[in-house]
C-alpha cells in the first residue's frame, strides 16, 4: 500500500504542477520540472513565473489582450 500511495503522490504533484497557471505559455518547462525535478510544487510555480514565456505563449496572450478588445477575431 505504500508504494501505491507514493506514486499517486507523484502523479497528484505533477498534475498540480502542469494546471499552475504560471505554466500558461511554459508548457514544456513545466512538464520537465514535474518529471525531471523533485521540486514542490511552491518551488516550480516560482520556477516558473521566473521564466520568461515560450515564443507561442507570447504569441497566445497577445492574442487574447488583442480579441478582448475587439481588435482582431470579429466584433
């Protein structure tokens, strides 16, 4: 029963890892500090917010700003 519990404890740490919001635009950053890493998931989220945002993550949020204000995507 232990060696159950610990590994659910991992995939429950390298889920919450993967949904932080701070991994928005750092995907692959995320997933290698949840699998690579023994970070907490404290430490990865300020890993991550540290990180500057991938070239589509960039790309993905000024297309958000952009369609929130009417800019592109119709009216």
């Amino acid at each position: 029963m232990q060696a159950a519990a610990t590994a659910q404890a991992e995939r429950d740490r390298i889920a919450a890892i993967n949904a932080l919001p701070e991994a928005k635009g750092r995907e692959g950053l995320a997933m290698n500090l949840a699998t690579t890493t023994s970070m907490t998931v404290a430490q990865a989220r300020a890993a991550l917010a540290a990180a500057p945002l991938s070239a589509a993550g960039i790309s993905a949020q000024w297309d958000a700003v952009l369609k929130s204000r009417g800019m592109i995507g119709g009216v």
